[in-house]
C-alpha cells in the first residue's frame, strides 16, 4: 500500500446505535476493518461513564474539544483540549465526560477482534 489521502468531505460523523459507545459519535477514518495496521478517527462523547474491561489496542487520543477523565488500571487522569493520552492495551479502563469530548484516536493493531 502506499500514501493514502482521506480528503475532508469524505469525514462525517455518525452515531453509534449499539455497544459500549452507544450515544456517541464517530467519523471512521481509517476502519479497525480497513487495510492499514492502525485505526483513526474523530470520537465525540457526552455526559457518560464507560468502562472498556481490557482494552484490545493500545491507543494515541489527542483532546481537540472538553474534557475526560480517564481510569486506566487505577491510574486516573484528565485531559482537556490540547493534551494527549496514550492508553496501553490489556488494561482496564473507565472514561467519565461531565459534559463533552471530542478527540482524534490513533489504535494499534486495529484487529479489534483478537485474531
């Protein structure tokens, strides 16, 4: 594969109807179902608190709007616009939003089912 371009107007946000992230929205960049190692895209998440038992990934998020509270393996930490997080897999993690977020995700490998 070589450079690949995501213009603009092919990112759109969509709501997410079902599983953990129900409520929230999301703009698929580069799908975890894609042809590429990693996974991105924009995540935008209100008032809720979700837990992810062990994360399959390991994830990059840059904080672009709100803020987050993010529980990984007991370390707890918040972020707000500008700040980055790196999230290592295999870990528990809890995400609280009092109000909203929206961030940028980089995951690695995108093989969200494990194979």
């Amino acid at each position: 594969m070589s450079i690949k371009k995501i213009p603009r107007e092919s990112i759109v946000m969509n709501k997410i109807l079902d599983g953990i992230w129900s409520g929230s929205n999301i703009a698929e960049v580069l799908p975890a179902t894609g042809d590429t190692k990693m996974s991105c895209g924009i995540h935008e998440l209100f008032e809720s608190e979700t837990i992810v038992e062990k994360s399959p990934v390991d994830d990059v998020l840059y904080i672009l709007e709100g803020e987050i509270e993010i529980d990984s393996d007991g370390i707890v930490k918040k972020f707000q616009a500008g700040d980055f997080a790196y999230l290592p897999a295999g870990v528990r993690q809890k995400f609280t939003v009092r109000n909203r977020v929206k961030h940028i995700y980089v995951s690695y490998p995108c093989n969200w089912s494990g194979e």
